[in-house]
C-alpha cells in the first residue's frame, strides 16, 4: 500500500454504548454526517440505517452485528479489528476507507464504488463485492475463500498475497492485475476476464485447466 496513513488527531472518543443506536439513528434520519469520532469497542447491533454517513472516523475493535446499511458513506474512515459479518452495506460509497485486521464472512458489498481504500490482512469467506467499481482500491495479505468479485470495474486494482481460492471473478476483466503472488486455486473466470492478467507459470496451468485445456 502506496496511501499515506489517515489523521484522527483531531476525533473525540465515543464511548456510550447505550446511546449509539439512538445517535446514528438521529443522524441517518436528519441526514447530519457523523464526523471526527473515534468508536472503540462498541456493538452496533441489529441496525438499520440508510444513507447514514461517517467522515473522518475511526472504528477500533466493534462487532457490527445482522446490521443492514443500505446506501453507505464513508470518507476518509479508518476500521481496524472489527468484524463485519453478515453485514449487508450495499450500494454504499467508500472513498480513502483502511479496513485492517477485519473480519467479513458473508458481509455484502455489492453494487458498492470504493475508491483509494485499502483492505490489510482482512479475513471472510463468502465476502461479495459483486457488481462493485473497485478504483484504486488494494488488498493485501486478505484471506477471501470463495469470495464474489463477479461483474466488478477494476481500475488500478492490487492484489498482493491474498487467498482467493474459489473467488468468481465471472465478468470481471482482469487485465493488468498481477496475481503472481495470490493463491487463486479454483477461481471463476472465463477466458475473455483472464485476457491480459499476471500470473505465474504454475498458476497459468491451473487456469488453463480451468479453460478445459489438456496439459500433458
């Protein structure tokens, strides 16, 4: 990762737990962003908050529990050791957004834009960022068994020593993305998405299986 790291010098500790539900449900509903705040160690359990915006915020070890946050903004957001699981945050803007050390088995992300985010030693099977337009966007040391990034517009995506194995990259072009170090065993794809993708001599026997060719 090229990005040079957030500033939260300038955020205010939240820390009351009892009243965070009734706090982000004000402001989704006057549609005031949610700014210059640090969330250490809460649950944001069962929410349902569309269109709810966070600028500048930084979210440190929370548990996101069945939370659906259709239409999601985060700008310039840092979270770090939170799980995600089983969250719906679809059709959602992230823009300059560090995920670190998360958890996201089944969370969807789907028909979501991020742009300049990044993704760090991240874990989830069965992540779906379907549909997603992924500009500048890195992820890195990520573990995403059998994760979705089918119908996906890539611009200067990086994936650097990820596991994506049985990852449907279905309609996802991958021209110019450099796989040499992911493991991509058992990923989706056609030939007209692999056209122009970097990859290594033993991964290319692997996709070239994948094609229904015949290596003797």
């Amino acid at each position: 990762m090229t990005r040079g790291p957030l500033d939260f010098s300038g955020a205010v500790v939240f820390d009351e737990q009892g009243y965070l539900a009734d706090f982000l449900a004000r402001a989704a509903e006057e549609e005031t962003p949610v700014e210059d705040l640090v969330f250490h160690r809460l649950t944001f359990d069962n929410l349902l908050l569309t269109g709810i915006e966070f600028r500048r915020c930084r979210f440190e070890g929370c548990r996101f529990i069945a939370c659906r946050l259709p239409k999601l903004y985060l700008r310039e957001c840092a979270l770090e050791q939170c799980d995600l699981s089983g969250c719906r945050m679809t059709d959602a803007t992230y823009w300059g957004v560090l995920w670190k050390d998360c958890k996201f088995s089944g969370a969807q992300f789907a028909s979501s834009s991020l742009r300049d985010c990044a993704f760090l030693r991240c874990s989830g099977d069965f992540v779906n960022f379907s549909g997603c337009s992924l500009r500048q966007t890195d992820f890195e040391e990520c573990r995403l068994p059998e994760a979705s990034f089918d119908s996906c517009k890539p611009v200067r995506l990086t994936l650097t020593g990820c596991a994506l194995r049985r990852a449907d990259f279905s309609g996802t072009p991958l021209k110019g993305i450099d796989l040499t170090s992911d493991d991509i065993e058992g990923m989706l794809a056609s030939g007209p998405e692999l056209r122009g993708a970097i990859v290594s001599a033993l991964q290319a026997c692997e996709l070239a299986r994948l094609l229904g060719v015949v290596i003797k």
